[in-house]
C-alpha cells in the first residue's frame, strides 16, 4: 500500500487537526511542511 503524503503548514488549523488525528490514530503517512509565505504550493511539483 502507498504511504499518503500531507502537505502541511505549521500555521493551518485545518491541518493541525488532521495531525492530531493521525496521531490519534496512529497511522503511517509521510508528512511533508510547506511555506505558504513563500509560495512553495506554486512550485512545479505542484502542478500536476
């Protein structure tokens, strides 16, 4: 099974909450932070 990928902000309550029930729930997902301050979501590896 693939390991699920969540592109996170440190800031974002909406992934905060989804942290917390990873956790929670103890799955395994790979978790990958990103800075939206600085425009990381419009990189190339985005746009797919």
């Amino acid at each position: 099974m693939v390991r699920p990928i969540l592109y996170s902000h440190d800031a974002s309550p909406p992934c905060r909450g989804v942290l917390l029930a990873i956790e929670a729930l103890g799955l395994d997902v790979e978790i990958r932070i990103i800075n939206l301050l600085q425009d990381e979501q419009l990189d190339e590896k985005f746009q797919k």
